[in-house]
C-alpha cells in the first residue's frame, strides 16, 4: 500500500508478541502494538522514518486477532456473521533520529452478511486469510462478506491508514505532494 504514495521505502518484520495485556481495550492493544512495532525496527534503521502499524478486531466486546489456522478461522467467521464488528488500526510514525514519535487510531465498522457455512468454508479455502485480524481480506475475496463498511480512511481496513500517514509524514517534513 506504500506505493500508492509513490515515496521510498523498505520493509522490515518485527519480532512481537502480539497478545493482549490483561484488561486492555483493543484499541490500546493496537495503540501499543504499533509503537512496540516500529520501536523494535528503529533499533535496525536509527535514522530512519519508522511506520509501524497494528490492527485489532473486536466482536461482541471480545478481541479477536489474526486466527493463524483454518479452525479458529471458521470460528472467527461465523460468529462474526450478521454483525457489526469494530476495527482498530493503529499507525505509529517514529523518527528513529529523534525519537518523535506519532500514534493514532483509525476505527472502521464492518457489517458482516449472514453467509452460510457453506460459503465460510469456500471462501476460506481459496483466500486462506490465516494472518488478518478477523478472518476477511476486503481487499480480496473477503468483501464478499461484508454488508456495509464505515470509516473515516477506505485504507485503515486493508491495514494502513494511508490518510493518516500523510498527515504524519508531512509532520515530519515529507511532502507526499
């Protein structure tokens, strides 16, 4: 998704626990995966723009996360049908030179179709979505569950809040533009 903003970048995977601490919202737990996200980079690139980003589900007041197998995938989708599910994208911006650092949330509500079991099970085979919080790729297969999307930025679901990462960028004296 960093492409669409047609700037220089390269990736790198941190290594981070991504369980929830005890009594915390989901928005704190992406809020703070996020930071803990791009802090583990920055120690890689200390003088670099460091984009960490963490996504976190919430149904029926219960976190649900990546399902990592197609079982808890099946459960995952099928409790979410015909509800609304909450999603907490947090984007941190952290200029490793200086230490600054920005965070925010973008929270998005799904509206999930009421699919059969049938049509969980053939989805899931063919988009395997084993690493998305909550089960659906929207920005694949997956929209085919989804009944209505609400939000401020069409990219915080896919999992990069780009609208929000122009307006940190620019905080840090990037023009996208």
């Amino acid at each position: 998704m960093l492409t669409t903003l047609q700037i220089p970048f390269q990736t790198a995977a941190p290594d981070v626990d991504e369980t929830p601490l005890p009594g915390e919202s989901a928005k704190e737990t992406s809020w703070r995966l996020s930071q803990t996200k791009a802090q583990v980079v920055a120690k890689r690139f200390p003088k670099a723009l460091i984009i960490g980003s963490d996504q976190v589900a919430l149904l029926d007041g219960q976190q649900i996360g990546k399902p990592l197998n197609h079982d808890n995938a099946v459960r995952q989708l099928s409790a979410m049908r015909g509800k609304t599910v909450t999603f907490y994208t947090a984007l941190t911006l952290l200029n490793a030179a200086n230490g600054e650092i920005q965070t925010d949330v973008a929270i998005t509500n799904v509206g999930f179709r009421n699919v059969s079991d049938g049509e969980i099970e053939r989805y899931l085979k063919k988009e395997q979505p084993y690493h998305c919080a909550g089960s659906a790729k929207s920005e694949g297969l997956g929209i085919a569950l989804i009944s209505r999307i609400e939000g401020d930025d069409p990219n915080a679901l896919i999992g990069l809040p780009l609208i929000l990462l122009v307006s940190m960028l620019e905080k840090q004296g990037v023009k996208v533009l």
